[in-house]
C-alpha cells in the first residue's frame, strides 16, 4: 500500500487530498498511468505532468524513479518564490 498526496490544483481536480492506494506501478510514471486511467477526474489532474512536481517520502524526485519501498508519494504543482 501506497499513500498518495495531492496539493493545491491536483486536490482540487481529483476531489480528494489523499488516498491509500495498492498498486503494481513500479515507477512514479506507472503510478500515474495508472491513475490516469481511473476516471475523468485524474486524467485531468495528470494531464501535463511537466506542471507537477513528486516527492517520494517527502523528498522531491523524478517520474523516473522506482516504487520500491516507498510509503508516500505526493503530488503538487511547482514551488513559486515571492
């Protein structure tokens, strides 16, 4: 089991701030793909991936990198400075 997070526009798409999910992906793409695939509502959010950004266990990652053992993926646009 997976938790996965969602920030900012990406809660307000999915409709959810987080969920527990099971999953086979073994990349943070997979991950994607294959919530993509569930409905309407995440292939929105997941649309253009080059405006989100990852963290695995609270550490910021790539799309490439692997599920293994990881307990937390989050989902949030791009940190603006101001």
């Amino acid at each position: 089991m997976v938790n996965v997070l969602y920030f900012a526009w990406v809660r307000e798409r999915i409709g959810l701030p987080r969920e527990e999910i099971e999953t086979k992906a073994e990349t943070v793409a997979d991950l994607v793909a294959e919530l993509s695939g569930r409905d309407a509502r995440y292939a929105a959010a997941f649309a253009d991936v080059s405006a989100l950004r990852v963290a695995l266990d609270q550490q910021l990652s790539e799309f490439s990198a692997p599920l293994n053992g990881v307990r937390e993926v989050a989902f949030f646009p791009p940190m603006t400075g101001g």
